[in-house]
C-alpha cells in the first residue's frame, strides 16, 4: 500500500484496477491548506493518461508488476511465442499487446516481457537490434536524382528508409525508440 | 547547493532584510527552535524532537513577546513541516516573521512593499540578481514591483478565475483544489498581488474582518503565481481562538491529536494582548524569485539532495 506521500515520477501504482506510472509530480500546498499531491500518470496496459490530484490521506495499491526475461521462439497467426529462459514455461503474446516491437523481433531473441496480475503487458526491447536487410533495390551507381535515402525491408517484414548504399544481405542496426535507421554492420 | 556567487548575494539578502527592520525600529528577536507544543493547525504536521517538536513556525513565542509588551518584533529562523518536500517547499526551509501591535493586515501590506523596495535598492545590480530598477525579469516575463501593488479578494478571485464560486468550492471541500489549479496561476504575473479576505474557517488565528463576520482579516502575497507571505490582523479575543484550536484538534486523527493539546499559556497570555498583526515570509521562495532559480532547494546552502 502507498499513500500520497510516497508519490514520486516514476512510481507505478494501481488506480481503477489498473497499473499506473506516475510521468509528472508536483507537490502543492496553499498557505494554511492541506498537502495536494499533483500528478499526471501513464495507463501502462491502454497508454491513456490520466491527471489527478491526491491528498495525503489517499491511499494505492501496490500494482502486481513482475518482469521476466523471456526468449521469443516463433510466430504463428497473431501469436507470438516466447518463453521463460528461468522455468522454461511458454505462453504467447498477442500481437496487439506488442505493438510495433513486432518489427525488431527475430526468432530466439531475449527480452524483458511485463507482467499484471499475471498477464503480460509490455515487452522491452533492447535499445539497438541488428536486422537482416531482404529487399532493396539496387544502388544504381551515378544516380543524380537527388534521392538520399531508399525503402528497405529486414527480415521481420519491416520497411525502412536507409542509405542508398545499404543492400540486400547487409545487416544494418535499428534504434528501436524510433524504428530508424543507425548504421550498417559488418559481421 | 548554492555556489560562491549564491552564497554571497543571500547573505547580502539576509544582511538587507534584517537592516530595514532594524531602521523601521522593530527589535530582532530569537525565539526556541525546539518547543514541547505548537499550536494546533490541522495542515501542518510537526517534525518531533525527542517528546518536543520543532518548530512549524516562530508564532507562538513572538506572540506571547507581544503580549509580554513588545510592539514591533521580526525574526529570520528555520522552521520545519514534515512531509513537504517539491519545487517550492522543504522540510526545513528559512522564515522570515514580523508582528507589530496597534495594526492590521493593511499595514503589514505596506510594510511587504517598502520591503521589497528596500530589498532591490540594496542589492539592485549584485550578481546573480535578475532585476533591474524596481522590474523582475521572470523568463521573458517583467513583472514591476512598484507599488502599489493589486489587491484582489478571494472572492473576487474565484469569480474571475475558478470555474465554480468561492461559494460552491467551500460547499464541495474543494477550496484548495480549486486554488491551486485555476487561481494561483494567475496571482502576481504582471505586478504582486495581495490576495485577502479569506472565509474565517481558512484563517484560525485571524481576525473576524469588522462588519463581515464570516471573513478573516488574512491574506496571502503572490508573485508569479507562488505564495510568498501570509499575513492577518492577529485574533486575540483568548475565548474565540479556544474554541478554534477545540476545531482544528477535532479535525486531527487519533495520532496527531495525542502530539497536540489546548496551548493554555498562550491563551492566557493572548487575554493582555490589544490590537496586533503578524505575517510569515517564505524567504527561500522570494529570493528563488531575485535571482532567477526554479526551485527553493537552488537558494539553499544545503538542500536534501546535496546530502545524496
């Protein structure tokens, strides 16, 4: 159990049944009046926000949050399967609930996959992934159009905007924040 | 933590508060900082000290100073509330208290303007100093510092500001909420401004305003939209200030209620005490404002997080 007291930016509480990240916080209290407690908070399953303000006699609950380190095995359909690399237990993930973290997935990867009550919530990816390119169209040496950057597809069916002289076979490196383009690898 | 610059410009501060009370003849006192009771307010909860407490504000003992026949009293000490901490409070933060007798809030208005003018006549041009003759650069903001400045009234203000009535907010137990969200922000942008005339059940140790009864003679200083000082004309009718300690005690919760009790002494000594007004400045908050900081825990020597 939290009291209002111990809202801070970045404390995760249940409000509503639901688990909340506190993005923003202010502490206000007007001459001779009581504490508020101002805060703006992230729904972490919707993304919904919500601004409300506390006073020190309300009271959270502790939102039942555990993350396990998970390996993403295949897809099958809207599936995505992953499991549990401590207890080896499988489950899968609807592809809804992944977003666009399904454009950095390759099979056997491991990430931190977010649970409520049980139910996973949100994936982490890691904040760079190397990519396999699969389509590209050929960089037509003294093309003058201008054009600085060309569509690429990477092995998850992804498409990108990339250098011209990224080609087919290269592995090029993501930053998965903004799904761009960081540089070409060379394994 | 306050650099070299900072360390000198608030003891330069410091140095040009104390000198204007000095030369408007009120009498430097200090006061304990560690008391075995305060007065009982519902919203300031005191830091304890070994069975004592320390102190929420200096209130109590420079009011017994006035009735013991002292006339004009200022005081600079740290006081303590526990639980605040943010942008513009700390648990320990520095006061600033002056009480004259034969006066109200109107003079204690007076006294803020001339000394804010004093303040920027002695320290106008000091580094880190965000002002310029009587003109405080806020951003790309000046607000003028000349007086006279506004004075608004509460009611005034949630008519003007709030989407519900000074009445209705009252009514709702959404007074401070309702402050905080749609009036405050608006309160001494341009000039600073004297929000006054609180409901009397927001004001415990004010006086009953003449003729309105159901007003206190308070008010609260605002520049920028942040709450410096709050002021009143001093409540010394000793059988009405009982029974509003008996409400405020009422409203505490079983653990704060056995830390507070009825200040006997007090109240005997406020039965001698005539006509007198007193008001706490928050100088952590106004010198956050003179040179151009976001937060009281930048114009501190040490604030919590220095100790990381």
């Amino acid at each position: 159990m939290y009291t209002a007291a111990d809202l801070r930016k970045g404390l995760k509480v249940q409000v509503d049944g639901a688990p909340y990240i506190v993005t923003d916080f202010e502490f206000s209290k007007p001459g001779k009046g009581q504490a508020l407690y101002r805060c703006k908070m992230r729904n972490m399953i919707t993304g919904n926000q919500l601004v409300q303000t506390y006073r020190s006699n309300d009271k959270f609950d502790k939102p039942d949050l555990e993350e396990r380190k998970m390996q993403y095995l295949y897809c099958q359909e809207n599936d995505y399967h992953f499991m549990d690399t401590q207890n080896f237990e499988q489950l899968a993930i609807d592809k809804e609930h992944l977003g666009d973290n399904v454009n950095y997935m390759i099979d056997n990867m491991e990430m931190e996959v977010l649970f409520f009550q049980d139910k996973p919530i949100d994936v982490s990816m890691p904040m760079f992934v190397n990519l396999l390119v699969t389509k590209a169209d050929p960089w037509a040496k003294g093309d003058t159009s201008g054009s600085d950057s060309k569509p690429v597809t990477v092995e998850t069916g992804y498409v990108l905007q990339v250098p011209p002289f990224v080609e087919e076979g290269d592995k090029i490196q993501i930053d998965t924040r903004t799904g761009a383009y960081v540089t070409r690898v060379k394994e | 933590m306050l650099d070299l610059q900072g360390l000198r410009f608030r003891a330069a501060f410091f140095h040009s508060l104390r000198s204007f009370f000095v030369r408007q003849q009120f009498l430097e006192v200090d006061t304990p900082i560690r008391q075995p009771l305060l007065l009982p307010e519902l919203n300031i909860e005191p830091l304890a000290s070994e069975g004592w407490f320390l102190q929420a504000s200096p209130e109590l003992c420079m009011k017994r100073l006035l009735a013991a026949g002292c006339s004009r009293i200022f005081q600079l000490c740290n006081c303590f509330r526990k639980g605040e901490r943010g942008r513009l409070h700390l648990e320990e933060f520095t006061m600033l208290e002056w009480y004259r007798t034969n006066g109200g809030y109107e003079d204690l208005m007076a006294d803020c303007e001339a000394l804010l003018g004093s303040l920027l006549a002695d320290l106008g041009g000091m580094a880190p100093c965000t002002f310029s003759n009587e003109n405080l650069r806020v951003g790309d903001r000046v607000i003028s510092l000349h007086p006279p400045w506004e004075r608004l009234s509460v009611h005034e203000a949630f008519a003007r500001y709030s989407p519900v009535s000074l009445e209705q907010a009252l009514a709702a137990d959404t007074f401070d909420e309702i402050l905080v969200e749609y009036v405050e922000p608006f309160l001494g942008m341009d000039r600073p401004l004297f929000l006054y005339d609180y409901p009397v059940e927001l004001g415990s140790l004010a006086k009953r305003k003449d003729g309105s009864p159901q007003l206190a003679e308070r008010f609260e200083l605002y520049i920028n939209g942040i709450e410096l000082a709050n002021g009143f004309s001093e409540l010394t009718d000793s059988h009405e200030q009982r029974r509003r300690f008996e409400q405020e005690l009422s409203m505490m919760d079983e653990e704060r209620r056995q830390q507070s009790r009825m200040p006997e002494r007090f109240l005997e000594e406020l039965a001698g005490l005539d006509r007198a007004a007193g008001i706490a400045l928050g100088v952590d908050r106004l010198l956050m404002l003179l040179i151009g900081k976001e937060s009281v825990g930048e114009v501190v020597s040490f604030a919590p997080v220095d100790f990381d």
